[in-house]
C-alpha cells in the first residue's frame, strides 16, 4: 500500500491521509521501520548500565569516572530530545528521524576505538546527542500515523520490537565480555554491534514518508512557533506535570537497568554471574510491552500508567532487598514486565495530551527532562548503593515513583484514546 489510499465510487479518486486509512501495510511498515529504531535507542541505552562492571574493572575507574561515563550519555541524550523534538517541529518528524539515528551510528561506532575513559565520555555524550530524540520523535511521528483506534496498540507493538534490544544487549555481554575476538576487548564489539545496525536503519528509513498531520498544520499555520509557547497558557501546566514526571520515573525505569548489575555485584555476586541473572531479568522487557498491546486499547492510558508504575514500585523494593537467585530473578523478571506496560503507555499518553502545533516541542522538551535527570542519577545512587547497599537505593526510587503516581492521579488528563487535535 502506498502513503495514500483511494476512495472508489462514481466521483474522482481522491486521497486519503495514511492516519484516516483502515489498517494495512504501510501501517505495520511504518511501525517496522520505527521499531528498528527503537531496538537502538533501547540498545544505548542499557548498554552502558549492563556493562558497568566491566568498566570498572578493565578500565579502573572511580566510582565518579563510571559515574561520568553513565551521566556523558545522558547529558548528550537530554539535548538531543530537547533540540531535535523543537527542529521536528519547525523541519519535519522525518528529516530529524533521519538526523538522529545517523549522529548515533557514527559515533557509537568510534566509541569503539576508544583509547582512554575521556575519548569513552565524549563519543557518549555525541552517541547520546543523536538518539536522545527516538523516542520522542517516533511517539509524535506514530501518534499522527496511525488510526486513532489503534493508536496506541502499533505504538506498543513498535516498542515491543524495539525492546528485544534488551535481552538482546544482555546477552551479547554475557558472550562478549568474557572474549577478546580478533584480540579486541568482547565490550568494544558490543558498541560496533550497535554503530553498524544503527547505520542499516538509516538506510531502510530513506524511504519513509512525511507526517501528514505535520505538513497539513505547516499549510495551516506556517509561522515557526517559539519554544516559549510550551511554556504559556494552555500548556503551561501539562508541560509542568509532565516535566515533573518524567523527571521522577527515570529513578524506577533507568535507575534499575543502570544499577542493577551493581547492585547484584553489592550482594556478593561476580561480574560474570550478574551478567546472567541480568540477561534473564531482561527477558520481561520485550514480554512486558508484548503484554501492554492488547491493554493499550482497553484501560485509559492515565490508569494504566499508575498502575503499571505502582507495580514497579513493589517489585523493585523486593529486589533490592533479595538475597536469593530465585527471588531475585523473579522481582527483577516482574519489574521489568511491569516496566514496559509503564513505558508503552506513559510514550503514548504524553504526545496524546498537547496538540500538533506544539507536539514535538512538548514531547521533546518534557521527555529530556527525563534524560537529564538519569545523568544526574548515578551521582546519587551510586554512592548511596557503595555506602548503604540496595536496600535504601531501592527505596528511594521507590518513594520517587509514588510520588509520581499521585502527581498524574491528581492533575493527570483523561486521553480518552480520541483522534488528535
């Protein structure tokens, strides 16, 4: 199927814009190609954490040097949300799609070659500037894609594929880390892996077509909207609230998927053995979201989202104070689950609470909020878990994601899973 369908009937043909189709394939193509990318951004973003250890040892870095290393990526990923999520605005969702994953695969790419800790932070930090946007980018490109009724089930389809990078990256550093193929250090492939696979998505996105909903409003109102009206009146305090949100539940979400080997190393276990406990508590992601499909067009996103996060906030106590393999394997398994429903709906309910206009912007600007606050993390947690152990680490996040749950409970919208303004 092409980027538009046909109407047939006595009259001419006439267009149909892709988000007014029924279902068909160039949806689920579109959600592929999405996907593809998402599999990166997710692969980037727990690859530093699952290999921690690693780094610390091969490398002997300070508990401040790994905590440089964690935040450098962070730091560039809330930039890149920021200014890519206001250019998608002013540019296009597709030109800045395009921008965005060919910055990563570049420089993950030559953080391979990294020769010091320092070379390590700042192809991070440019590795982190360009998939910084993904998320927010395929949130606001899939929002105006897709068919409202099935809105948010393709948008959690789409994570789901994206989220096989995670058992995919522990895994892979559960064979690599302990090889040196061809004489080269197993953790440098890992970021070879992900360079090279992010440089094919580019080239199967070449193809993918503009939002219609972003160049219908560019006829209507072609004026460049100011970054400031987020900020204003209507927005200001949905931009606020989930400012505030996204702040808090990157101390559940990432807290756990850059700690976690940490915190199993802090309870006596080895590098190779957190490895893979890790790998197997990393199967609930991609399963998670694979759960979050059929809920997603059942319980509005605003519920589903507490719920979800509530849960999170249970099971990742238990495992922070679990001694046992079989119990630590289970709350870590069901945290992760109970994580991906979170994620799929809190990536659908966001673009669904502010209006084309502003969208991009919106997404781009709360949702780095998020990443500036997972780099400013590991300087809190890791000398908590060093001095204190996880019991106390765990909660604090707990303690942050039940404040968020009250916040969205409180001044939350309903979406109504509507068609978008």
């Amino acid at each position: 199927m092409s980027m538009h369908g046909e109407v047939r009937g006595t009259g001419p043909v006439a267009a149909i814009p892709l988000h007014e189709q029924p279902l068909g394939r160039a949806h689920y193509r579109l959600v592929a190609l999405v996907g593809m990318g998402l599999f990166f951004d997710l692969y980037e973003l727990f690859l530093a954490g699952t290999i921690t250890g690693v780094l610390k040892q091969q490398l002997h870095l300070s508990t401040y040097e790994l905590s440089g290393i964690l935040a450098s990526a962070f730091v560039g990923q809330f930039l890149g949300a920021l200014v890519l999520g206001r250019l998608s605005d002013v540019y296009g969702r597709r030109r800045m799609y395009m921008v965005n994953i060919a910055v990563y695969a570049g420089f993950t790419l030559l953080g391979a070659f990294s020769p010091n800790v320092w070379f390590l932070m700042v192809t991070r930090f440019l590795a982190g500037l360009g998939i910084g946007a993904e998320m927010t980018l395929s949130d606001t490109y899939l929002s105006e894609m897709m068919p409202a009724k099935v809105r948010g089930r393709m948008i959690a389809i789409a994570y789901t594929i994206g989220f096989l990078a995670v058992p995919a990256v522990g895994f892979l550093a559960r064979w690599l880390v302990p090889l040196h193929p061809f004489g080269v250090t197993g953790w440098r492939w890992l970021f070879v892996l992900g360079g090279l696979g992010a440089a094919l998505v580019v080239v199967a996105r070449r193809q993918m077509p503009e939002s219609e909903q972003w160049l219908a409003h560019r006829e209507q109102r072609p004026q460049r909207v100011p970054f400031a009206e987020i900020l204003r009146r209507p927005f200001r305090g949905r931009t606020t609230l989930f400012s505030v949100v996204m702040i808090l539940q990157v101390f559940g979400y990432y807290g756990f998927g850059t700690l976690a080997v940490l915190v199993l190393q802090s309870k006596g276990f080895t590098v190779v053995n957190s490895l893979s406990y890790l790998a197997v508590t990393y199967l609930g992601y991609p399963l998670g979201s694979l759960l979050a499909v059929p809920l997603m067009e059942r319980v509005e996103r605003k519920y589903l989202v507490m719920g979800s996060a509530a849960l999170m906030a249970v099971f990742g106590l238990v495992f922070g104070v679990a001694s046992s393999v079989p119990l630590i394997l289970l709350s870590g398994g069901l945290f992760t689950m109970a994580s991906n429903v979170f994620s799929n709906a809190i990536h659908t309910y966001l673009p669904e609470s502010f209006p084309a206009s502003v969208r991009g912007t919106a997404s781009g600007a709360t949702y780095a909020m998020s990443k500036l606050s997972t780099a400013v993390q590991p300087f809190l947690l890791l000398p908590l878990l060093n001095r204190h152990g996880s019991g106390p680490v765990f909660a604090v996040i707990t303690v942050a994601l039940l404040v968020m749950v009250a916040l969205i409970g409180v001044w939350g919208p309903i979406s109504g899973r509507k068609p978008l303004e």
